[in-house]
C-alpha cells in the first residue's frame, strides 16, 4: 500500500511547489537582504562607538593599572601571611603597612585617571578598599601583640 501526502484541498504536488518556489525565493532574497543591511549598519555603529568609549584610556596607564592591582594583592596576601606568624611582633608589620599604604594611594591615583564607568577603574577602587581596611585596622591597633 502506497500513502501519498496530502498537500490540502485543492492543490497539486506540482503545482504547489512551483509557486511556492518562484514566490518564496524571491522574497528571501528580498528579506535576507535587508536583514543583512540593517544587521551592518547596527553592528558598525555599536562597535565603533563601544571602541571609542574604550580607547579613550591610555594604554600604558591601564596596564600600570593592572600591574599595581597584581602587586597590591601580592602585598595583601603577604600581610596576611606575616600576621599568621606569631614569632612577628606589630612593629614588624609596619613595613607591610608602608608598602600597602603606598600601593592604596597609586590605585587611587590610577583610579582618577580612568572613566567612572571603566570595569578597571572599579576593580581598583575595590582593591584599594581592602587595602585602606588593613591599613586602618593596624593603624587603629587591631594587630597589637
């Protein structure tokens, strides 16, 4: 037994598909066309835009940016490791305190420079937040033997 589809009421399988393809590929044509142009035309006014807004931060200052973030959280990360050892004393911790202390006003520093809205220019604020609480901590006498 053969089963035939059914193309509906009225139609012909032969006749129903030279229409639908001579119609139909027009018009994609058609639509896939405009869909490209307006695709371009948004794509080229997002990126030139959103690099613009990007590029106006100095290279080199972002990369200082980074590197003193890096080197901020190696100096936390020494601190703590200085306040885990017993055998060191609150004097000997003040020259963690000195070299967080500067490292906090170079972030800031850096922090100023950049746009408000900068994801660097956030993390520095955030780093040098930890950085201000552990010096202020010591400062105040939280770290005293």
């Amino acid at each position: 037994m053969k089963i035939k589809r059914s193309q509906g009421p009225g139609k012909t399988p032969a006749s129903g598909k030279a229409k639908k393809t001579a119609a139909s590929s027009l018009d994609f044509r058609h639509l896939l066309q405009a869909q490209l142009e307006g695709v371009q035309e948004i794509q080229e006014t997002a990126t030139t835009s959103e690099v613009q807004a990007r590029q106006q931060g100095n290279p080199a200052l972002r990369l200082q940016g980074v590197q003193l973030t890096e080197a901020t959280i190696d100096s936390l990360d020494s601190f703590a490791r200085a306040l885990e050892d017993a055998s060191l004393s609150s004097a000997d911790l003040e020259p963690f305190i000195s070299a967080l202390e500067e490292e906090n006003q170079g972030l800031l520093d850096i922090k100023e420079q950049l746009p408000a809205d900068d994801p660097l220019a956030q993390l520095l604020e955030q780093v040098a937040a930890a950085c201000y609480l552990e010096t202020a901590k010591y400062r105040r006498g939280d770290y005293d033997n």
